[in-house]
C-alpha cells in the first residue's frame, strides 16, 4: 500500500497554469507571442535548453544536480545548521528537483512538514523525469520577476534575444534571478544584483566552465536595464493561432525573411495610401505545392482608430471583379464559350439590372479573354447569365468560398461583379489550387488528385492529404485552367511595368484584379507554378475613396510582392486535356467553311461548342459595292462572299473601335424589295421595361430618351409614340421624348419601311 500511495503521490500534470501562446518561423524564429490569460508571461515549455545556462544554474542552484536522488541531505543539514545559529531563514537547502516541487504547488507555506512532502516527491519526480527534462521544468516555470516566467520569455525580455543566444553573464544573470527576482527591476538594485552574478561567474572560472579572457569579458558586461518589446513580425497570424491552439508553442511554415520583407512592403505602401485616407492592407503568400502560408500580413501598421488588430485575411469584403476568371475556367471547361469567342458589350438591362463597364464605353463585341484581361463588366455579366447563376453558385461551394452563403436569387447576376463576399484566404486557397492541379496534372502523366482542392495550411511539419491518383478532374480541367491563366497573364500592368514582356527579368504570373461598387475595396491576386499572393487595400470601416481601384493600389504591392519570391518558368500546357481546332479568325468561334481560319486550343468540351454564328455568305453584284440576289440580277453576274455581320447594336459600338469592320453593303435599289430589317434598340433594351422618369433640381420632369443602332449609316429613321410622328433622325439615332405616365408603343421605322418596336410603362415620379 506504502508502494502504491509513493507511484501516484505526484500528480500526472505537474503544472497547470495557462501558457502563452508562441509562433515561430519556419526557422525556428520567434514571430511574436500573447500573454497568457492570468496576465503572466508563461512560454511553454521548449525541448531544450542551453548547456550555458544549466552550467549557470546547476553551479548556483544545486552544485550536485546530477548525483543526488532529489534531494540532498547534506545541503539540508548544513542549511539547517546555518539557519538555526542566525535565527532566521539565511540558506535553503533545496534541490533544483525540489524547487520543481515547490513550484508546482504554488510556493506553499515553508514548514517541515512542507519539506518532507517536497522531499517525497522530488524522489518520484526523479523516477519520472531524467535529469535534463527536470532541469527544462525548472527553466520553463522559475520567476525571473515581475510577471515574467520561464527561462524563454525572461531572455527576450531582458536581453532581446533567444536564450540559446545568450552569452556567459547574461545566463548567469538569469541563474541567480529565480533566487531573488525582485533584483531585476530596472534601475535598481543593480550593485546587489551584479554581486551575486559575478560571484558566479568566479565559481565558473575556478571550476574551469569557462576560461578567463570569457571570465574577464563576462565581468564587464552590463545588466539589463529597459525591458525589451517581445518581435510582433507577424501579430494577426498569431491572433488567429491563438483561437485555435491556445497556450501552445506553434511552429509556422512562415519564411522570417519574406514576412520581414512584407512588412517593409506594407509599411511602405501604408504610408502611400493613407495620403488618400487608406489605411488598411493585408498580404498572403503561399506555397502552392505545400499549400504552406509563407507570408501573412493581416493588416497595415495602422492605429487603434483605424482597426489596426483587425485580421482583413479572414474578413469577408466585397469580391468586386475577382471572380471573373472562375466564371471563364467554368465555361471554357463546359465548351460554352472558347477563348476568343466574342461577347456582347453593348448596353444591356436584365429586370431592372443594368451594368456598366468601368470605363463607361462599349466595344460592340469582344473576345471572352480580352473581357477577362481588361474586367469588362457587361460581358461577364452576359457570360453568367448564359451559364446560370445556380450553376456558377455552386462551383463556388466547390471551390469553398464559404462568405458566399446566401441563396444564388439573393445575388443574381451581380455575383460576378462584387455582389457576394469573401475573403482573402479563400480566395488565394481556391487560386493555390487550381496551380496545383495544372502542375500535377502536367508532370503526372494527365493525371489529377481526388483531394486537390485542400485547406491551407500555417504549421510546419503538417504535410496535407491531396489524396489519390485519379483521372476524373477535381472541378475544372487543366486545360481550362492553362487557358484561363493564359488569358489572366494578359492584364495591364500598373504603370511602370507595361512593357514587361520586353524583359527577360520579368516575373510571368497570371494575374487579376478586382474593385468593388464605390471603390470600398481593391484587390489583386496573382500565380504562378510555385506561388499565390494576394493583396486587399481599403478601409477596414467600409468607407471608400477616389482612386481606390484594384490596380491602382493592390497590383502594385503585389508586384513587389512577387519580386521577393524566385522566379519560375511558365505553366506546361497540359496537352492531354486540349484540342486543338480549327476557330473563326474575326469571331473566335467553331469556324465552319466560309470563315478564315485559324487554330486555336481549347478544352477538350471546348470542340463540340457553338460553330460562328457572324459569318453569312452574300451575293455582290460585279462592283462589290451592293447586295442581289437571283430577283435583280443574273447568277453569273454575282460574286459570293463571306461577310462578317454583327448584330445592328453590336456593330453600332464595335466598328467605332474597330476600323478594319466592313458593314454589310446595302442592297441594291432595284432589289430593295427584299431587304431585311437589321436594326434595333439600343434603349430601352427590354421588352416591356417599366422606366421611371425623376424630376430634376428645378422639379421638372425629364424626357424620355430613346436610342436604336442601325445597320446603314445613311438611313434616315421615323419616329412614332403611339402612332404619333415625333420627328426623325439620321446618323446618329437617339431622341428625346415626352410622354406621359401609362403604357406606350414606340415605333421606328426606316426610309425603306423596315420597323421595330417596344412596349414599356412610363412612371412619373
């Protein structure tokens, strides 16, 4: 029973104070640390401690450490002696095993009795610990004054350093704290303090621990004096690890050199902005292969009144346009659109939404990779409605992008254009892996991994489970995902870099922006085979600012960003998942035989796509400069051409940029019977539009403005309200009427009698 009683007399947690928690660097360099929550600066306990300092503290605390059983009943009799003679307590006769004891119940009350069970269950902590992990308690929870406890946090505290750099009189400093560690406050009790330091230092010297040139250099060095801050290089990462591994000693996967050179990034970028009263930023760098956070910037060096503890990493904000191109890598995979296929940007209203491109102006027609590079709006807009809401929504559930949590009607069609949150980590984990697959997929035999799209990850040593070999795609192919790089690797650059191309020092990266309604929030997110970044600037209250866009304020922090990482070579085309066919060289689209052609890539889906519905085959008589037809002229006096035709309001704004377009010439007088309308609205788009008509500052109320585009320059168009003729236009269509509340017919007519028509509602506020 006596057997028994001595095996659990010591408890199996010695100590049971919270810790701080601690990050290190991937280096194992301290990043920064909280205090734990009884208001102590308590480091966990680390593996090891310096040979140095258990010299130090062996020699001072317990000269036969490593001989005795846990404790030393010599040392005890003669402390007894000692005491008994002087009448109070001048000597402790303690071992470093007891001190252990006595630490771990809360320096109870010194009686004999006390003593007797220290002495118990220092004898079965020896039994339990060796030597060295006794000596690393004992180093770990030893007071070295004020709320500093343990070896780890008094080093950085007072000296600045890690204690594995500390040098002879500083860990002999801190061997004779725990003993009396109300020496150290600073600016007093400095001779007491450097008496019982440089006394053992010379029992150091005679012992032969150290020679005299470091005996003699140890004696001049002087004691702390100004406590030191504790290293804050990357605080909201330690935020966030502090909520999920509270009390630990974290290490991260964070490069200590790149996260320093961020901060001097976001320093520097920081003082820039807030010239315009922007004063957040936040920066994430990752691993792509590893999925590893190598860089974290939660936010600028801000003050208390602008959020400055806010992580923006993980704060859902507006995505503006950096969607876009997992719209573009969706259709592409789906074959609904192909590389070059012209989109509509024209003006458009979908029920009462009616986007606009951030220029303002519309090119007709583009090609889908061009509306990707230069974040066309009304083309993506028309992009998603082609491919669905609900569609594209739950990729985005695929993808993981959890602030976009509402219903896909709660959105609509401005979900590709900043109407949903998310935040900074989903964003560079959803672009991390889609990298990762094309590179997997590429020196992998074609092939994919069923565990592909995986969490990020900040601890060093956790490697993530991508799973199993496959040849069924994640979410999307490497072949649209090498397309939708291709095309992201064409955006303008911010001034400065746009002739990048003509350097072979430049960083190739895909890369996108994004700036959302009322210029809240600026974007810019770039990858390459090997990294992602991403970098947010706003204002962590909502408000915005002039000037506030995704590539005047984000694009260039992360160009400096990527210049700090190796360069690496560009994507391999994954072949295996590519076709290559034959397009329309004007359209983008399938060419069929009286297109010009050329190749092109596209995904494999991408083959069985729309054929080019813009090239029509028409009849010329022998000048080529009038359309006939079988009615009006002889079959051997007519030339067949190709001809591209863009529908009346795509051509209206397309030939204005583009000068090489040809119209479709008229047809000749004497066959005008058969001539066909080509010719519509421009405004109002929809078919039965209700347009409300508000008063202006003078509360009178403003007309109604109806725009139409038509195929011939030279038409002269007729214009009716109700039957009513309101005036005619020629050139340029557009006309100013004045109509009243209630329902209406507007009617168009050309000088050749063709006509269009809309219905609408007329609500005068």
């Amino acid at each position: 029973m006596a057997l028994i009683a001595y095996y659990l007399c010591l408890p199996e947690t010695l100590f049971d104070e919270p810790y701080s928690t601690v990050i290190e660097s991937r280096e194992g360099e301290l990043l920064g640390a909280k205090i734990a929550s009884d208001g102590q600066w308590r480091f966990p306990a680390a593996d090891s401690i310096s040979a140095k300092y258990a010299q130090c503290v062996v020699m001072y605390e317990d000269e036969n450490f490593r001989r005795h059983p846990g404790f030393n009943p010599i040392s005890m009799y003669k402390a007894f002696v000692q005491n008994r003679k002087a009448g109070k307590v001048i000597r402790g006769g303690s071992t470093i095993t007891q001190q252990v004891i006595r630490l771990s119940r809360k320096n109870k009350q010194r009686t004999y009795f006390e003593k007797l069970i220290e002495i118990i269950l220092a004898t079965r902590l020896e039994l339990r610990m060796s030597k060295d992990e006794i000596l690393q308690t004992y180093a770990a929870h030893a007071p070295f004054g004020g709320n500093v406890v343990g070896l780890e946090m008094a080093s950085w505290r007072y000296f600045g350093v890690p204690s594995h750099q500390l040098s002879w009189a500083q860990n002999a400093t801190l061997a004779v704290l725990p003993n009396a560690p109300g020496l150290i406050f600073p600016g007093r009790n400095q001779e007491p303090l450097k008496r019982k330091r440089d006394a053992l230092l010379k029992k150091l010297f005679q012992k032969g621990c150290i020679d005299k040139m470091s005996y003699e250099l140890a004696l001049v060095e002087p004691l702390p004096q100004k406590p030191f801050n504790l290293p804050q290089t990357a605080p909201h990462l330690l935020s966030r690890v502090s909520k999920e591994h509270d009390g630990k000693r974290i290490q991260t996967t964070v490069d200590l050199a790149l996260q320093e050179r961020l901060n001097q990034i976001a320093r520097t970028y920081y003082n820039q902005f807030r010239q315009n009263e922007v004063y957040n930023l936040s920066i994430m760098v990752i691993d792509v292969k590893t999925r590893n956070i190598v860089g974290y910037v939660g936010n600028s060096p801000t003050d208390k009144d602008h959020k400055k503890d806010v992580d923006i990493i993980t704060a859902p904000r507006s995505t503006g346009s950096i969607l876009k191109p997992l719209l573009f890598a969706s259709m592409l995979d789906e074959g609904e659109i192909l590389p070059n296929s012209l989109v509509a940007d024209i003006p458009v209203q979908i029920s009462g939404f009616m986007p606009q491109n951030f220029d303002m102006t519309y090119d007709g027609a583009v090609p889908a990779q061009k509306a990707l590079s230069r974040s066309l709006n009304i083309p993506a807009v028309l992009m998603l409605q082609q491919h669905g809401v609900n569609k594209f929504y739950e990729t985005l559930q695929h993808f993981k992008l959890r602030d976009i949590n509402k219903h896909p009607d709660h959105y609509g069609l401005s979900l590709i254009l900043g109407g949903a949150e998310s935040n900074l980590w989903d964003l560079c984990r959803t672009y991390a892996n889609l990298s990762s697959t094309l590179s997997y997929f590429t020196c992998n035999d074609a092939k994919y991994r069923n565990h592909e799209f995986s969490e990020l990850n900040y601890i060093d040593g956790l490697k993530p489970d991508f799973g199993k070999d496959s040849f069924e795609k994640p979410i999307v192919g490497a072949g649209a995902i090498w397309l939708t790089f291709n095309a992201m690797k064409e955006v303008n650059r911010p001034q400065g870099d746009e002739a990048w191309k003509f350097y072979d020092s430049s960083v190739e990266i895909a890369w996108k922006t994004g700036t959302s309604f009322g210029n809240r929030d600026a974007w810019a997110i770039g990858v390459n085979s090997n990294y992602v970044v991403g970098v947010w600037v706003g204002n962590a209250s909502g408000e915005g600012r002039p000037e506030l866009t995704g590539v005047n304020c984000a694009a260039p922090v992360l160009f400096d960003a990527f210049n700090l990482l190796p360069k690496k070579k560009w994507f391999a085309a994954p072949l295996n998942d590519l076709e290559q066919v034959e397009v329309c060289a004007e359209s983008g689209f399938l060419a069929l035989d009286d297109c010009p052609k050329v190749k092109q890539y596209v995904s494999i889906k991408g083959k069985n796509s729309k054929t080019c519905p813009y090239h029509k085959l028409v009849q010329l008589d022998l000048s080529g400069n009038f359309r006939v037809n079988s009615n009006c002229e002889e079959v051997s006096q007519m030339i067949s051409q190709n001809w591209f035709v863009l529908p009346p309001v795509m051509e209206y704004y397309y030939k204005s940029s583009h000068v090489d377009y040809r119209p479709l010439p008229p047809l000749r007088k004497d066959c005008s019977g058969t001539e066909k309308a080509r010719m519509d609205f421009i405004y109002p788009k929809t078919l039965t539009p209700k347009i409300y008509l508000t008063k202006d500052f003078r509360g009178k109320i403003q007309p109604l403005i109806v725009k139409v585009a038509h195929s011939d320059s030279n038409a002269v168009l007729f214009w009716y309200v109700d039957d009513v003729f309101k005036g005619k236009t020629q050139t340029f269509h557009e006309m100013q009427l004045a109509v009243s509340s209630g329902k209406h017919v507007i009617t168009v007519v050309d000088d050749k009698g063709n006509e269009v028509r809309r219905n609408l509602e007329i609500i005068r506020e």
